[in-house]
C-alpha cells in the first residue's frame, strides 16, 4: 500500500490475475498426492502424461494477455498525443522567416554530382592504371602500378654502389 492507504499500482493487477486463474480452473487447492518421483512406474503404463491441458482455459488467457497489451498500448498512444498537443499549445506560433521553404543560391554548380564523380575516378583510374607524362615538359613518365611492381619486385631498393 502506499502512503494514502490505498493500493499500489502492482496489487491490483496481481489480484485481478490470481481470482482469473482461480475462476479458470487452473488454481483448484493442492495438487492430488501421487506417488513419490522416484518411485517405480508400472511398465503397462502408457509412459506420459494423460491428463490433458484445457485448450479453453489457455485460450482465455491468451485472450486476457492480448486485451491487456492493447489496452496499454491505446492508452500510451493517447496518452502522447493529449501530452503532446498540450506542448504544442503552450509554443508560440512560428514566424514567416521559419516556415519560409530553404533553396540554395544560385547558380548551381553541380547539375548532376554523380557523373562528376564517375569522370574523377575515371580519371583516377587512367593514372594509377595507364601509362602517360607526369609533367607537362614530357621528362617524367609514368607507368601502371602493376607494371612497376614487377619491376621493382627481388631487386634492392638502395642506391647502387660506385
């Protein structure tokens, strides 16, 4: 209970439940004395459980369990939408300047950034894979990655000796 003598939040719902399982049939007292778990089973017996479950019974809990979880759910969902239409109250209205729709300035540099970029590594590739002239006086050139890595692959990367 909590401070004001009445129930808590959790007692009512525990109540609720118990007098469900004991109005279904579920809770009836004790269970019957068997006999003990270790003691032999008789070998003409049919080697399981014969008594069945009640398929009503598990159905109205099922149901029982739905109709809780959508009555929480509805009461969030209209919960948040009073809470939050009272927030909405309480701002003041938006100005011209906020609502106004953004656009770029003028003028677009780029009509279609995916083809730029399709040209860019077009020519990134042409560079790393192709041969050409590194300077524009023609004394450099250069040669595919692949080309120079075989190339250069077992030899030693020092100066020769004079």
């Amino acid at each position: 209970m909590s401070a004001g003598g009445t129930p808590g939040p959790g007692l009512i719902p525990a109540i609720l439940a118990g007098l469900t399982l004991r109005g279904s049939g579920l809770l009836n007292g004790r269970p019957p004395r068997g006999t003990p778990a270790n003691a032999p089973r008789d070998p003409d017996g049919p080697g399981y459980e014969t008594r069945d479950v009640s398929v009503r019974n598990t159905a109205l809990v099922m149901a029982g369990l739905a109709l809780a979880v959508l009555t929480v759910i509805g009461t969030m969902v209209w919960l948040m939408g009073a809470f939050s239409a009272s927030q909405r109250r309480s701002l003041p209205p938006l100005t011209r300047q906020q609502t106004a729709p953004l656009t770029p300035p003028p003028p677009n540099l780029q009509a279609d950034p995916y083809a730029d970029l399709d040209r860019q590594r077009a020519g990134a590739a042409a560079q790393v894979f192709g041969y050409g002239y590194s300077d524009p006086a023609r004394t450099r050139a250069r040669i595919p990655v692949d080309r120079a890595m075989e190339l250069i692959v077992g030899r030693s990367l020092d100066a020769p000796e004079r």
